[in-house]
C-alpha cells in the first residue's frame, strides 16, 4: 500500500528523505484519480526501499497542495532532495510513471 503523506508529515517524510519521493495528489471524488490511484500503490510495492511512493489526500490536507499550486487532480510530483525535479498532471499509464522514476532513482 502506498505511504500517505499528510499536511503534518510531508516535510519529515518527503523533502528529508534522502531517496526519490513520488507524491500522487487526489481526493476520492477524482475519476482519473481512480485510475491512477493501483498504479500507484504497485509502484510502491515495486520500488520499496528505493523510492518512496505515496498519496496526499487534497480535501484532507489541503497546505501541502496549496504549497505545491496543486490545481488539478491527479497531479504526481517527484521530489528528489527537497526539490521538485519532475511533474506529472493527469491521469498516465504505469509505463510512463516508471521512466520518470527510473530518470531520477
């Protein structure tokens, strides 16, 4: 299952990690989110111990997605010492998420 990011975890467990951090911005209502959302959870299951992958729920912890100008959902963030290096808004296939993974890992 992938990790949940929250408003009072995001700094500990995404911009301190020293890996590659995956961030999946969603709310249940999101159809594309649906989509997206086992994609996601395989990807963490795959990538345990080399990257962390997770989801922020935006109607729950709506600072971290203002922080991060999150306007539409799914928006999938790569974060990679505390920065952004890559972005991903809208629904994409497993394949596409895996290359940019792999660019960054």
């Amino acid at each position: 299952m992938a990790f949940e990011f929250t408003d009072s975890n995001f700094q500990e467990s995404a911009l301190d990690s020293d890996k590659l951090v995956v961030v999946d911005f969603w709310a249940e209502w999101c159809g594309p989110c649906r989509l997206v959302s086992p994609i996601i959870d395989e990807l963490s299951t795959e990538y345990d111990g080399k990257a962390v992958i997770g989801k922020v729920n935006v109607d729950d912890n709506a600072g971290v997605a203002s922080k991060y100008s999150v306007r539409s959902i799914p928006t999938i963030l790569f974060i990679k010492n505390g920065e952004v290096v890559d972005k991903q808004v809208g629904a994409t296939t497993k394949a596409a998420l895996e290359q940019k993974i792999a660019a960054h890992v």
